[in-house]
C-alpha cells in the first residue's frame, strides 16, 4: 500500500511540474488579438484568403471572420482573392503586434483588387459582432 501512495504522489508531482512549465511558457509568449472582417461587397463566389508570414491561416467567405490571437512582434499579413481566376496580385501590410493589443482590418474588394484596411470599432459594434 505504501508504494502504491508513493507512486501516486511521484505522478501528481510530475504533473504540477509539468502545468507550472506550460504556464510559464505560455506566459514566455504574449500575444495579441487578430481579427479580420470580410466586407460584404466581394459578392458570395469570392473569399478572402489570408496569410500571416507567408502561411494561409484562413478563407474568410461571406459573413465570417477571422478571430484569433497572433504572438507579439512583427507580421507580414496578405490577402488576395480566392479563386484567383484572374490573376491579381496580392497585398501586404506589416504589423508589429504588442501584447495585449487587438488589431481589427477589414478586408475589403476596390478597384479590382483586395487589400486590408485598419478598422476601428465602437464598443457597441464589437458587441453587435460578438467580439
């Protein structure tokens, strides 16, 4: 019976160990908020695909958005128009992240091309989105 105990406590020891390392590490790397919105003009057969680094986080179609936190530091965020039938090029914006900011862009379809655009929202209007 004493060794069972003992193997219990080991396990429960290692167990605190290991949740006190992934807290640290997670408090190690703060981070920040990304959210972007689709603008309702790109029509229902385009979506916006976005990538952080040079990495495809998401398509955002019509009435979704992307909500997710990104680490703190510089960011190269792209977006271009899926499918791309045409060819257009896509656009970047740099974007140094400081924890715990949030950073808002809508992505928005002028001209024949998409680009990001900064967005301010009222606290009323997060709400209405549910952010």
């Amino acid at each position: 019976m004493r060794t069972l105990t003992s193997h219990i406590s080991r396990f429960v020891l290692i167990l605190v160990f290991v949740s006190g390392l992934s807290s640290s590490q997670a408090a190690a790397h703060p981070s920040g908020r990304l959210i972007v919105i689709r603008a309702a003009n790109f029509g229902w057969n385009l979506a916006a695909n976005l990538k952080i680094d040079g990495r495809t986080v998401a398509n955002i179609i019509q009435g979704r958005r992307y909500n997710h936190g990104i680490s703190a530091g510089r960011h190269v965020l792209t977006v271009s128009a899926v499918p791309n039938n045409d060819i257009r090029q896509p656009t970047s914006i740099t974007l140094n992240v400081r924890p715990p900011g949030t950073y808002i862009f809508t992505a928005v379809w002028d001209s024949d091309h998409m680009y990001l655009r900064p967005t301010s929202l009222s606290p009323a209007e997060m709400a209405k989105l549910g952010l």
